[in-house]
C-alpha cells in the first residue's frame, strides 16, 4: 500500500478535474507582491496553481516527486521537473516566487525554507497555501462515521481535520520561516468563498482526498457508498483559503 504522500496520482485525471482552483485575488496579490514573474511551484501536482499563475502572465515551472502527476501536469502545458524539493537541483536558476499549493506539508520544513531562499531572487516571495473547506455537519458527520468503521486506527480525525487540519500547519509554516531568517516577518492572508456541489462531485473530489487514496479500493469505494446515501442532491461547502507569505531579504 502506498504511503499517504506518495499516492495522491493514482487516479491524476480525477485528482485535476476535482480539486477546486485557488482564489484569484490569492494569485493577484503573489504575483504584485514579488519583483518578476518567474514562478517556481514545490509540489505542483497536475499543475491547478500552475496554471492559474500561468494565465496570470507568469512563467511557470513546476518540481512534483510523483511522476503520474508531473505527466499530467505536462499535458496541460506546465514544464515539470520530477523531483522531491528537497533533492532537486535548481543549478543558477532563481526564481521571483516559490509557491507551493496543498503541498508545504509534505517538505522538509528546514530543508524546503531553506531551499527556497536560496533561490528566491533578493524580495522575491515565499507563498504556501492551503484550502481548509467545512462542508455541512451532517455530511461530514456521516463521512467520520463510515471511515472510522471501515479503516481501524485511522490515520485522521474526519471531525476536526476539514475544519482546523490546515490551521496548524499555516502557523507552523509561519514559525518555520521565522526560525529559518533570511525572510522578511510572515504574512498570513486568509480568503472566503463558497462551492457548490452535486453529491457526485462532493464524492468525487472526497475519493482524491489522502484518506482514500492510500485505501485498497473496495475499501474505500465501501466508505463511499455509506455516505452517498445520507448527503443532500446538493450542498454548498464553504472554503477559507489560507496563505502564507514571506519575502526574501536581500542577501
């Protein structure tokens, strides 16, 4: 069974036409923030952010460990290079952002912060973030319940994790690159919006979660079947985008 982290590109078609984009003005404000327009994306997956940046008038380039996804992401139009952040090698090349979307979690924290200042160009900025969603209680409710019976010892508390699992790690993040130096004092930014989803989009975009896509899949399929018979036709979720950002000294 693959680790948490490594499986998120077993099914990469599903994984980019399910996962929400990133709110525009979060992109506006990186891209008025840094001093150029060359954009290094840690984690880039199938290219979501990427590609927001690179509709932004950014050029864009992208380090993923996991190949299924980078392959994606190339077929999108995102130039990737196959590589965890911490072992790829940038060579002379320096970049005006490094952003990472959904994925700092996943970086060594003192390897990522300081790989990122080494090739931030001086003012360039550091931007991590992440979506943190509630959806209804009951939906939510629901899900807890039927993973809980189904996974033994699971990995995640499904009750708090939608609503406080990506707090932490934004404050973390913050913590990490004020201990580093190099960086001007972190930022956190924080923007609300809304979706609207059908069941078979909510069930869709929940299966490329990594609750479920390190799960055998019968087991996870099981999981889905419970709780499609208790969620509403349609629902909306509410999405608190939250972002760290951190600009580069200069050297």
């Amino acid at each position: 069974m693959p680790t948490i982290g490594e499986s998120f590109g077993v099914d990469a078609e599903r994984y980019d036409r399910t996962r929400p984009v990133y709110p525009g003005a979060l992109v506006a404000d990186v891209v008025t923030r840094s001093p150029g327009r060359e954009v290094l994306d840690v984690g880039c997956g199938t290219g979501i952010a990427a590609r927001q940046f690179q509709a932004a008038g950014c050029t864009v380039l992208g380090v993923e460990p996991d190949e299924r996804m980078a392959r994606f992401a190339r077929g999108t139009g995102i130039d990737v290079e196959v590589s965890t952040f911490e072992d790829w090698a940038p060579g002379e090349r320096r970049f005006d952002a490094v952003i990472a979307a959904q994925a700092w979690h996943w970086v060594d924290p003192a390897a990522g912060v300081a790989k990122a200042a080494l090739v931030l160009r001086p003012g360039g900025t550091l931007a991590v973030f992440w979506h943190a969603f509630v959806p209804p209680a009951e939906v939510n409710d629901a899900l807890a319940a039927a993973y809980e019976r189904a996974v033994p010892d699971p990995p995640f508390d499904l009750r708090k994790v939608k609503t406080h699992g990506y707090e932490p790690l934004a404050d973390k993040a913050a913590g990490d690159i004020r201990a580093a130096g190099g960086f001007a004092t972190p930022e956190h930014r924080r923007y609300e919006w809304d979706q609207r989803y059908t069941r078979d989009e909510w069930l869709a975009l929940t299966s490329t979660t990594g609750a479920f896509t390190h799960l055998p899949p019968e087991q996870a399929a099981a999981v889905l079947d419970e709780v499609a018979a208790v969620v509403e036709d349609e629902f909306t979720v509410h999405y608190s985008t939250l972002a760290v950002t951190a600009s580069r000294a200069a050297r």
